[in-house]
C-alpha cells in the first residue's frame, strides 16, 4: 500500500495544483491519498477502477474525483490514458463560493467522493462526444501551460480549472432525490472532521456543526454511516496514524497527540481495536515488510 502527498508530485508549495497525462499499460496498485482531490479525465481505452474494496469498469469519456482517504488504483487496462488533475480543495475550490450553489458540483466534487468511502462508488459523469473534444481542448491548454510555466501560468490554469469545475458541474445528471439535506449536512460534518481532527472534538461541537441537538445529530449519523460520529472521528485519527507510523521515527506518545488523542494509553486501546494490533506491533510489521 501506497500512502501518496501532493509533495510527491510538486514541490510548489505556494500552487497547490498538479496535472499530467498518464497512460497505464497494465495496472497501477492500491494508493491513497494523504492531503489532495485528483480529479481523473479518461482520455482514451478501457480499465477496472478499484475504489475500496469494489471494482468499476471505466472507458473513455468517463469523469471522477477522488478525495483524500479513499483506497483506488486500476487494473486489466488496455490503452488507457487518463488525465489526473492533483488539487487541495481548501487551497483551489473553496474559494469560489459560488461553486456550491451548483447542485453537481456538490454531488460530484463533495458528496459521492465522501460517500465512496463508506458505501458503492458512483461519482461519475460519462461525457458525450461533443462533451469530451470540449474538456479535451480545454485541459490540453492547461497541460502546455502549466508544463511550459511562462510568466501568468498559475493565473491561466487556475482560472481554466475553475472553468473546467464549472463545466463539468453543469453537465453532471444530477438527480434531486439522490442526496436529501439531512445527507448534505451529515457530509459536511464529515469534511469538518476530516480537516480538524487533530484538535479536540466532541459530539456537541459536531452537532452544533450540523445545527442539530446532539440526539437527533447522532441518529442521523448512524443511519448513513452505520456507526456514530465519535467512532468515526476515531477511525480517521487511526488512518492517520497508520501513515504517521510508516513514515516517522515519533514515539508512540508523540504520535498520539499528532492525532488529536490526549491520552497515549487510550490511543493504544483504540488503535488495537480499529487495526486488531498495537502500535508498536503495526510499526515492526511495516517494517519488516519493507526490508
């Protein structure tokens, strides 16, 4: 398993962004995402997209985004190529506020890539032929522009990625019953968790979040995501511990505490329950696997 930052691919710290185009002869392994979005563009061919524990057949003209803390890489491709546009949605989208009055990109950009990770993955918008040479066009620009980097490039791809979001928002089948408000406000409070689960977060703050008195918040919760907020907020304080585990040297204690849990003994309970071992345990055995 592959743990991949945005650093891995820019060293630009002041323009989070990075495109490319990629063509995959076979595979390309399970990876996640530790700190981007990666909106994807197939350009041409055909591949099974695996999401978590599903597989997806996707071909050419097909459109998806995967957030941050989602399992996915492809296999079985046969000439598939795909543009991937790399992005932190904090830096990039959300300052457009306008954006979220657009009911796909909501469904597309927010609600589905959250969903993927709990349940079936459908964040996809299948473009028609006219659809896919417009986006084409449009994202060949943003390559030789970013690729050449003369003077104003972050200005124009910038600018051609809101446009792109826009367009691609616009086209999306957005269908009203999909999504009800309750499920809107409970994946907002997801991205809030996911965001600031480092500091210190009760179920009263959550609730105040989603503007619901704390039983029926809860209630909520659980119906669409099968388990209450507090599991949930332990669950991706544990993922990130995995990382932080594989990648540094930080004492167990130390490493509580980069997770947001004030108490390095309750962390190690936790940490068994959700990974079936400790800590310590998880760390020998990544580093066994790597030698």
């Amino acid at each position: 398993m592959e743990y991949i930052q945005l650093s891995n691919f820019t060293e630009d710290t002041d323009f989070s962004f990075f495109i490319q185009l990629g063509k995959h002869e076979y595979y390309m392994p399970i990876h996640y995402h530790v700190d981007f979005s990666e909106l994807v563009i197939v350009l041409s061919g055909t591949a099974d997209h695996l999401v978590n524990s599903e597989k997806y057949l996707i071909k050419k003209g097909d459109v998806f985004v995967i957030n941050k803390n989602t399992f996915h890489g492809y296999e079985n491709a046969h000439d598939f190529k795909i543009c991937n546009i790399m992005y932190k949605p904090k830096d990039l989208i959300l300052s457009a506020k306008d954006l979220k009055e657009l009911k796909g990109y909501n469904a597309l950009f927010i609600i589905e890539p959250t969903l993927a990770r709990e349940v079936e993955f459908k964040s996809r918008l299948q473009l028609s032929l006219s659809e896919f040479d417009e986006i084409k066009e449009l994202i060949l620009d943003m390559v030789e522009e970013y690729e050449n980097k003369n003077k104003g490039y972050k200005t124009i791809v910038y600018s051609s990625f809101m446009r792109l979001i826009v367009l691609l928002s616009r086209k999306y089948d957005f269908n009203d019953n999909i999504f009800n408000e309750n499920l809107i406000t409970m994946v907002s409070v997801i991205n809030y968790i996911e965001n600031n689960f480092k500091e210190e977060i009760s179920l009263k703050v959550l609730a105040e979040k989603a503007g619901l008195s704390m039983r029926h918040f809860n209630r909520i919760f659980k119906e669409h995501y099968n388990t209450s907020p507090i599991n949930y907020l332990i669950r991706v304080r544990i993922q990130h511990a995995c990382i932080v585990l594989k990648k540094n040297n930080y004492k167990i204690s130390e490493i509580a505490y980069e997770c947001g849990f004030l108490d390095s003994n309750y962390f190690t309970r936790q940490f068994k329950k959700v990974m079936g071992i400790s800590p310590k345990e998880y760390r020998n055995k990544i580093n066994s696997n790597e030698r």
